[in-house]
C-alpha cells in the first residue's frame, strides 16, 4: 500500500490534528505486507495507534467493537469477502465513521469514480491514490484531516430546525455574514482579490450550512433578498478597504434561482453605481448547473451584467455535463476550475491531463484560470507550472470576516506569497 524503502526518509508530520495522534488509524488491505508498510509509515509520522483489518467485513466488525473510532481509515478496494467501496456504502449508515484515505491498483479513472462516489456518501474523503502510495501524498492527506469524526446526516438534522422564517427575520436583521477567502495571482506572486461567501449563524449559536440555507431561500423566493444582503455587506466592506488604500476585487457567487429573477440585474447595477464602486472589480461567479436552467434569462441577465463592466466566471468547471457548450454561449471573464480536479492532481495523471485542458481552454480564450481547492504546495506547484493564473484554498487562506482581511494582509499574505515563490522554485 505504502511505498517504503526506509523508514529514515520519513519524518513526523508537524500540527497532526490531535484526533488523529490520541484515535489513531486503521488499515485495512488483503495484503499483509501492504499493511506492514503503512504501520511503519504511521509510526514514523507519530501515529502509533494503528489498526489492521485484512478484509472490509473485518474492518466493520472491529469499528463496531472499539470505544473509540480511528480518526482515519486507510482503505483498499480490491479485497475478498468484502471490497473496498462495500465498506464505503456501509460506513455511509453509520451514526459515526472515520475519515478515509483509498489506495487502490485500479485505474486512475475507477479510483476517480469511486472517490467522487464516497464523497458523494457524505464520506470525509481526504485524499485517493494508485498504490504504491507515495510517503509524502499520505502525509498531505492526513494533514488535511480537520473535523474529526463525521456524523451522518448532520446538515439534515440543521435542516430540519431551519425554516423559511427563521432565514426571512435573518436577513431582515441583516444577520447573514460575508467572509472572504483571498486568491493568489500566481504569474506576478501577488493578492489577486477574493470571493465572497455567505455564512449564517442562528439565534442558537449554531453555523447553519450554505448546502442548507442558499436552497432554503431558493424554493421559498428569499434568494434575490439573500443575494442584495450580501452585495450590500460586500459593498460596504469594499468601501472601508478603499477608505485604507487597499484596492480588493470582490467574487460573488450568484444562484440559478437569481439569474431568472428579471430585475435582479437593474437592482445590482444601481446599488453598485450608488456605491461608487466600478464595475470591474466585482465578478460574479455563476455555476455550469445554473445556466441550463432558464436559458433566456441566464443570457438576459450576464449579458447586461457584463454590458456594464462585472466579471462573470464560470464557477466549477468541468462539473457539469456541456462545458464546451457554456463557454461559447456565455460572455464569461473567468474559468474557475473546480477542487474535485485539483485535490490529488500530483500524483494522478488522469487528473492532471484534465487540469491541463482546462487551463489550456482558459488561456486560448483569452480569460483567467483560477483554481479552487489548494491545499498542498504540490498542488499549487503543478498549478503554476500548468500556467494557472490564480489560485485560493485552505494552504493560502481559510475564509475570514471582511474585518479581519486586511490584517490578513499585513500578517500573513507576504508568507504566503513566499510558499507561491518557492513553489515556482522548487
């Protein structure tokens, strides 16, 4: 499973979630020296709690036996009695299950379609790799374990405790946030502006998902309300970075419900103009899944926006199922290549083959590329080397509130500017 040489070229991984130091990691191959190998691989990292399963049924039966789940299960797909993605259905029942990381002998593009299948699951999918796995790509899977154990179901449980009203005196009382994850230029290594998104934390304290409350406002007609509120707050943090000499392109993102809307566009185009903001700092992000489902009005509506100076970015390229055909029907600025195709790119060339097509496309029509999702500098590497343009994701920055940006500036873009630079380097 892993591959191995000597356990000295490994090294123990600094800022491991304690998570994964105190419940350790579980193995589970048909092969008993694959499993070998991953055990020295985890101790060398500092895990030395590691479990081992030959099989996927013995994998289950020794999940439900533990007090304490392993924080991360090292999976395999091809076993007897039970294979890898049968565990994957299964875990997807439990109340609680680890995070997986899937090493496979199949082809890239099994390996591709059972991780989308996982994640699809509810699954917290860390990373998918053709055996043998590299040291170094299990070491940045397991440094993007964040949230511990998953617990099924958790938005459906939100969901049921969110409701149209709730969401209506939220944005009545103007208590739905905008925070901001800055992107990366990664031609002339400097801060290329960032997107906006939309958080929401009820009068119980508790985050309510985008994935919950963004549809919420869709079938109950609170989507133009949602989307004014944010621009507003957007326009006003806009207007207090001016005020400090900091000149920040915004990227908001903009719903299929929004696009039929029929004023929506007269209503953004006058409440920017009122602000005093041009046009072309704000580009509106629309996904593929957005455009095929009012045509008429999706053109009606980016077209005037894009008559009038905003960017309009296709967000989650490659996503859908007509790309080609979006980007020649829609006046589009930027190609925002989705994090599906970026997480696991360096060591997987069917990914990478797609990656490359991608920021081919945007570079032959003569519009950004900017890629979502980074979370590894191998990752940002490949990126630049590619000809990216721009790139945002956890290794740059999490999202934060628009009060906290500039000091993001000040602190920490110049550090980040230098993992770009030696990215380039290296």
């Amino acid at each position: 499973m892993i591959s191995l040489n000597t356990s000295t070229q490994l090294s123990q991984i600094e800022n491991l979630h304690t998570d994964l130091l105190q419940q350790g990691v579980m193995v589970v191959d048909d092969s008993s020296m694959h499993r070998y190998s991953a055990h020295l691989c985890l101790r060398a990292f500092g895990i030395h709690q590691v479990y081992e399963a030959a099989n996927g049924k013995l994998a289950l039966d020794q999940l439900l036996q533990l007090q304490h789940l392993p924080a991360v299960m090292l999976l395999d797909l091809e076993m007897p009695v039970m294979d890898g993605i049968e565990v994957l259905q299964q875990l997807a029942q439990l109340p609680k299950r680890p995070a997986v990381v899937l090493a496979s002998s199949s082809d890239e593009v099994l390996i591709s379609a059972v991780a989308t299948m996982a994640e699809a699951l509810g699954i917290h999918l860390l990373g998918s790799f053709r055996k043998p796995v590299n040291p170094s790509d299990l070491a940045d899977a397991l440094s993007r374990y964040h949230a511990g154990v998953c617990v099924l179901d958790e938005h459906a449980a939100i969901a049921i405790e969110t409701t149209s009203e709730q969401l209506k005196l939220a944005l009545d009382r103007a208590k739905i946030q905008v925070h901001y994850q800055p992107k990366i230029n990664l031609e002339t290594l400097s801060f290329a502006g960032v997107e906006a998104l939309a958080r929401w934390k009820n009068a119980q304290g508790d985050w309510i998902p985008p994935g919950v409350f963004i549809p919420l406002a869709e079938e109950h007609g609170l989507i133009g309300d949602l989307t004014l509120s944010v621009l507003d707050q957007i326009l006003m943090d806009m207007n207090e970075w001016w005020e400090l000499g900091q000149y920040v392109p915004v990227a908001i993102n903009l719903s299929a419900k929004s696009l039929a809307e029929f004023n929506l566009a007269n209503e953004i185009i006058q409440r920017v103009i009122r602000q005093g903001i041009p046009a072309h700092f704000i580009t509106f992000e629309i996904t593929e899944s957005a455009l095929v489902i009012d045509l008429p009005s999706a053109l009606a509506t980016i077209s005037r926006l894009r008559l009038k100076g905003f960017g309009i970015s296709i967000d989650d390229y490659g996503t859908g199922f007509s790309s080609m055909q979006q980007l020649s029907r829609f006046p589009f600025s930027e190609l925002k290549i989705d994090r599906s195709f970026v997480g696991g790119a360096p060591a997987r060339q069917y990914l990478r083959n797609i990656l490359k097509s991608a920021i081919d496309m945007g570079q032959r029509l003569g519009i950004t590329t900017v890629a979502e999702g980074v979370e590894t500098e191998a990752e940002l590497h490949l990126l630049k080397s590619l000809g990216c343009k721009q790139a945002q994701g956890f290794l740059l920055a999490r999202p934060m509130p628009g009060r906290e940006l500039l000091a993001w500036v000040e602190r920490d873009l110049q550090s980040k500017l230098e993992i770009c630079q030696a990215s380039h380097i290296g």
